[in-house]
C-alpha cells in the first residue's frame, strides 16, 4: 500500500444521534501487526458546534466519507485550534473505496 493510501484530507460527514454535520478532516492510519488491525487518527477543521457538543461530554460519532460506509469514530478534547480529536480501528473509512473500488 502507498504511504498516501494511509492518510485523507478532505470532506467528511459526523453523525451524532439524528444529527449529520459536514466537517472538513485531515487523518492519517498505520497498520499494527501485532493488533492485526489499522489504527487511525486525525482532527476536524475548526468547528465551533462540535466543539461545544464534546465540551459536554459527546464521545462517539459515526464518521462517513464520500463513497465509503460509516465507521464509529471516537471524539476527545478539542485541539488548541477548534477542532475535534478523532480516532478508530479498523480499515480506515477511506481505503473502503480503494480496495473495494
């Protein structure tokens, strides 16, 4: 696999309880062999609502990118810039389209 295949820059959709917001997210993955899974991390551009919404305690979400399925994504502290921290396991959302593709 190409190092760029392991990371995604661009549009994205956060699904929190009946709510769908378009975010803009930057991400990277690295694959963990002793785990025999990927993990993959990254953060939203900044967002001022989902900030709000993790300040209170929001945690999960479901993250969906333009042609690929869902994929439960982990919230956490805001950076020092607005954004949201995310994070998961598994194929990352956006190599679904590339070996399935």
């Amino acid at each position: 696999m190409a190092d760029d295949d392991e990371n995604y820059r661009g549009p994205a959709t956060l699904r929190v309880d009946d709510e769908e917001r378009a975010v803009q997210i930057r991400m990277w993955a690295r694959f963990e062999p002793v785990e025999g899974r990927y993990r993959w991390a990254g953060r939203t551009t900044p967002d001022p609502v989902l900030r709000e919404r993790v300040g209170a305690g929001l945690r999960s979400a479901v993250l969906t990118l333009p042609g690929s399925p869902g994929a439960t994504v982990r919230l956490s502290e805001p950076d020092p810039w607005g954004g949201v921290r995310l994070s998961g396991a598994g194929t990352p959302p956006w190599l679904h389209h590339v070996v399935e593709g």
